[in-house]
C-alpha cells in the first residue's frame, strides 16, 4: 500500500514537473492572497480605533480607503490564483488522460478480456475528474488554509495572549464533533454516489436494449425495478440531508458559541481598558479564519484521500505491459508481400481459459493467392486463428510464419499492414461515412474511395443519405441497416489493399441481391490475394480452392468440397443438414 502511494505520488510530480513556471505563479498568488486576507484583521483594527474611536472624518475615509485597497488587491490576487491553479488541474489532467489513452489503444486484447472496459472507461473519466477537483481545487484551499491558520494563529498572540489561550483549548471542542459528523456526511454521500450510478447504469443498460425490452413486453417490470432504484437513492439523499442538517445545526451553535464566549470575555477586559475595541474585532477575525482553515483542511484531507486512490489505479493503468511486442530488432518484410502462410503445430488458450486449448496442435499450409475456406462448428477455433494471424494473441507452442518469417519477429504494424479484415458483426465508428471508409488509408483519394464503395456495391446508397459520403453515422453505425454496415466494411477492406484478406462470413448480413454483387466484389478483390474465408454457410464457399474443416482446434480434415464429402464425416455431416433444410437451419447447426 506504501508503495502504491509513492508511486501515485511520483507519478503526480513527473505530470506537474514540466509546470513548475505556472507552479510558481499560483503559489505567489496564493501567498499574496492570504496576506491581504490576514491583513483585513489589522485594517478592520485601524478603522475601527483610527476611525471611529477618534470621530475624525477625515481619518475614518483614510482607513476606508485602505479597507477598500485591501479587498481591491485581494480580489485581483484570487481571481489570478483561481485562473493558474484551475489551469494547472486541466492541463495535467487532460496529459494524464492522453498517455493512459496512448498506453490502453496499445496493450493487446487479452489485457480487456481480464480487465472490464467499463471499470477501465470509470478510471480514465472519473479518477481523472477527481484528480482534476483534487489539483484545480483542493490542493490550492488545504495550503490557502494552511498559511491561514499558521497567520491566524500568530497574529492571535501578537493581538491578545490570554483570549488565544482560550481559542486554543475551545477549537479541538469546537472541531471534534464536526469532525465526526463530517465523516458520517461523507460516507452517506459515498452511499448516495453508489446509488445514483446504479440508476444511470439501469436507465443506460434498458435504453441500451430498448427494442428486446418491448419486444418481451418488459416495460412494466423494467418501471417497477427503475422505480426502487429511484426510491433507494431517495432514501438515502434524504438520510445524508439530515446528517448535514445536523451538520450544519452544530457547526452554528458551536462556532457563534465560542465567538459569544470571547466576545464576552473580551468586551470585559474593552471595558476595563486593557485592550481597544478594534483590538477585540481583529481578534474575533482572526479566531472565525483559523477556525474555518482548520474545518476546511479536514475536508480537505478525505478528498485528497480519495484522490490518492484514484491515482493509484491510474497508476495500476499505465504500469500495465502488453505481453504482444514488437521484438527490439525487428525482422524485414520483402517491399511485395506474397501471402504465403504456413501454421506449424499451433496450440493456444485464452487467458480466461487457461488449460483450455482454443487451437490445439494445428499445421495448415496456405498458399499465395489461394482462397481457404475454414468450417466447423461453434467453438472449433477458426476466430481464434484470425486473432492470432493478426497478433492479438501469442500462441503457446508454435509458430505461424508469413512468407518465411515468424510473425513474432516482425514489427506489429507490418504484420499488421499485411490483412485486411472483415468480420461477422461488421465495426463501424461515430464519424461521417469518409471517415469510416478511409479507417485503414486516410490518406486515400476521394476518386479512389468513390471506386471501392463502387465495387462493394455501397455507392448508390451512401449517394442517397441526406449529405451523401459527409453523413454522419451514430454509434456503431446506427441508422444503417446490417447490410449496408457490412458493404462498407467490404469497401474499407477494398481500400485498405493488402495482400491478405481475412473474411469472416462477410455476407452473411446482406439479402440475396446484395449477396450476389457483392460476392462479384469479392471475387474480383480476391484475384492475386492470399484469402482466408471463415464461412458457416457451406453454400458460399464450395467454389474455394481448398476448405479446412476444424473441430475443437485440431484440423479434421482439408480438401475440395468434393473430397470432403467423400472422406470428412463431419464435414459431410454438415453439408447434409445444410443443403436438405436450407440456409437458415444449417447456420444454426455450424452455429
């Protein structure tokens, strides 16, 4: 635990080093502003023995000139303090949010299959927006008040030694119990924060899935859930509401308390003479700052509390290392990738499935510009290989070698560069149609986009959306149906013009039309390119030169579809279920 703080602490100074200029200027507005704010007490002094005490007008507009200097110079000091330390909290926060970013978009798959997005999404919002209050803010008020209780105290014994010995003994009976309630406020907020996610999580997950909600007629049970979640939010915003009622009741009656009791002790010893009646308001002045700085600093401390667990696991992020590097002296790649793959012995489980092989034992020869279909039933490991091809995974036991080289002795990006992929659930990203179908070559000519969205059978009906290629799409392409999604993910493989495709059932979303045109697409792509067609429907690729059959990640059997019917019982098996009751049955057996 000591250590995960020095490291929060560490981390937290390497973000604030490269500002130590604008560093300095907020800590000189902030001791330029508490010493005009302990200086008010000894103005307040002065206009009162100076100005009423003497009756003199002239005196008394004297010292108001000087009372209205100070707030004058106060108000520039903190607006100048405000403006670089609030600055200071978005500029480290927003480097802090762009170098986790940088280090999550790097790390390799498994790292998301052990971590949950949602938490990790949490920590690169919120820790940060914590860290921001924490630096922008609260950081700034704990020192402000430091200084001004040290200040506070100090000039409470140059003003009267006898009436600081009492604020001295009555603060721990003042601060003690707002202590203990303020703990209780912030825990039942804790509480309060915990209840409110737990609503918008609920309202995110059905509006998220509202057409399965009606569609089972949920509403009325979903009502009925939302309603207590409402309700338990409630219940406990009304509890921490009394708590700070309570809060707020003792902090009145015990702070105005104390100041009665110096009041009355120190209008004695006014009466008697031994002390001046600005003496005495100075005095009361400074007990109400020392007082406040001592509350505010204990508030101060659970937020930066909180603040330090949000660093920590920032921290935890960013000490994350992918397990999928590119080697430090990289292997080459001849200028013409020709896209011959050989798989040798390939064995591989998930990290979530440790002992569980997804690929087991697996040699598979592709040759350049060979079409290899991959079939088998859910589960036989043919997305598997499609990950591991492109690296999102090392395999356990041996090696896939792409035109002679192992592809864990290349650099990622040009192994990379090799595959264009299209999957099942086509991927599309808030932003216009252009930007989605430049993803892989945003350099790309718009003549040249225009062509490729052409071919795949995409350009009639991106011209039909109300600002043609500029439209823009939602989240995950929302508004376009399945079909159009999966022809312009077939135009940004088009685009991406690699030597390998990667085909994961890439019609499977369009009609028999769309089917069909697209399919010409492809087969026109294909010409001279390495391809690997994960298929379900034996019907779309019996024209392929070869088919592998897999089954639990062991190679059943290879050949044409002829040669399959003849000596792979499964295969055969599943030809028979697909071809005698049709396409939609049949997806559901190799499903």
């Amino acid at each position: 635990m000591q250590t995960n703080r020095w490291q929060a602490v560490k981390m937290a100074s390497q973000f604030l080093a490269p500002y130590r200029r604008q560093i300095a200027y907020a800590l000189l507005a902030l001791l330029f502003t508490a010493g005009i704010t302990l200086s008010i007490g000894q103005g307040i002094r002065l206009l009162i023995d100076q100005g009423f005490a003497t009756a003199s007008a002239d005196l008394l507009a004297h010292y108001v000139l000087i009372f209205i200097g100070l707030i004058v110079a106060l108000a520039i000091g903190t607006f100048t303090r405000y403006y670089w330390v609030t600055w200071l909290g978005e500029r480290v926060v927003a480097d802090i949010r762009d170098k986790v970013f940088r280090h999550l978009i790097e790390l390799y798959p498994g790292f998301f299959e052990q971590n949950r997005s949602l938490e990790i999404q949490s920590r690169l919002t919120a820790d940060t927006t914590l860290l921001q209050s924490v630096i922008g803010s609260s950081v700034s008020m704990a020192l402000r008040n430091l200084i001004m209780m040290l200040g506070g105290i100090v000039w409470l014994f140059i003003t009267n030694a006898k009436l600081t010995a009492i604020v001295m003994i009555s603060v721990p009976l003042v601060v003690t119990p707002i202590l203990i309630y303020g703990r209780r406020v912030r825990r039942l907020s804790r509480v309060s924060q915990d209840k409110v996610a737990n609503v918008g999580a609920y309202v995110g997950e059905v509006l998220g899935q509202l057409k399965t909600v009606q569609a089972y007629n949920h509403q009325d049970i979903d009502k009925q859930r939302f309603h207590q979640h409402v309700e338990d939010a409630f219940r406990v915003a009304k509890q921490r509401t009394v708590q700070r009622g309570l809060l707020i009741t003792i902090v009145i009656v015990l702070v105005l308390g104390a100041v009665a009791l110096m009041l009355w002790i120190g209008g004695l010893d006014v009466i008697e003479g031994r002390i001046t009646g600005g003496e005495l308001a100075a005095f009361v002045f400074y007990s109400v700052i020392v007082g406040s700085a001592v509350g505010s600093i204990s508030e101060v401390i659970g937020e930066l509390q909180r603040a330090a667990g949000a660093t920590e696991r920032i921290v935890e992020l960013l000490a994350s290392r992918s397990e999928i590097l590119t080697p430090e002296n990289p292997a080459s790649l001849p200028e013409q990738v020709q896209g011959d793959i050989a798989i040798q012995q390939l064995t591989f489980s998930y990290p979530s499935r440790n002992g569980i092989p997804a690929i087991d034992g697996l040699s598979l020869q592709v040759r350049k510009g060979e079409t290899l279909a991959l079939v088998g039933p859910s589960g036989a490991g043919k997305s598997t290989l499609f990950d591991l091809l492109l690296r999102f995974f090392d395999a356990d036991k041996g090696s896939i070698l792409l035109d002679g080289q192992d592809a864990r002795q290349l650099d990622l990006k040009d192994l990379r560069r090799c595959f264009a992929l299209v999957s099942q659930n086509p991927v599309l990203f808030y932003g216009t149609v252009e930007d989605n179908l430049k993803y892989a070559r945003p350099d790309i000519s718009e003549e040249a986009m225009i062509a490729a969205a052409k071919a795949a059978h995409a350009h009639d009906f991106i011209t039909a959306l109300p600002e043609g290629y500029q439209t823009r799409l939602g989240d995950a392409g929302t508004g376009l149906s399945g079909g159009q999604k999966q022809r312009l993910a077939i135009a940004r493989a088009i685009l991406a013009d690699a030597p390998i495709l990667l085909l994961d059932e890439a019609t499977s979303a369009l009609d028999a039309q769309s089917e069909y045109w697209v399919q010409q697409a492809l087969d026109q792509l294909m010409i001279g390119r390495t391809t690997l067609v994960i298929a379900h429907r034996l019907a779309t690729v019996k024209n392929a030169d070869r088919i592998a059959v897999l089954d639990h990640g062991k190679l059943d059997a290879l050949g044409t579809h002829e040669e399959l019917l003849e000596k792979s019982e499964l295969y055969a098996r599943l030809a028979s279920l697909q071809f005698r009751y049709g396409s939609t049955e049949s997806e559901a057996c190799a499903e």
